[in-house]
C-alpha cells in the first residue's frame, strides 16, 4: 500500500472517531462525559487537519519529483 493510500484511510479513520465522539457526546446526561467527547472530537479535528496536511505534502512532493 502506497503512502497515500494509507493516509487516506487514516483520516477516514479519524472522521468515523470524531462522528462517533459527538454521537456519544450528544447521548449522554451526564455533563463530564459531553465535556470529554467534545473534547475528544475536536482533538480529532486537530489530527485529520495534520493528516490533511502530510496528505497534501505527500503530493506536492511526488509531483515535485515527477517533474525534475
């Protein structure tokens, strides 16, 4: 598997965390646990934008190469 690939299936990944993270976060009474869900979900914002970013520099980089 390329790298590509592999990153694309991290943030695939990331995004069903951060869905089911506010899932929890939105079936839950208890204010603690929405507090940490919320939490959790937008540390995954953080991760898919960083996987989002060496998803992007991987490409620019093959281009790079493709065309020296």
């Amino acid at each position: 598997m390329t790298v590509k690939k592999d990153l694309e299936k991290a943030v695939a990944a990331a995004e069903s965390a951060k869905g089911t993270y506010a899932t929890f976060a939105s079936s839950t009474d208890d204010q603690s646990a929405q507090t940490m869900f919320q939490q959790m979900s937008q540390d995954m914002d953080r991760h898919i934008a960083q996987l989002n970013s060496r998803l992007s520099s991987t490409a620019e980089n093959k281009l790079n190469n493709q065309q020296e």
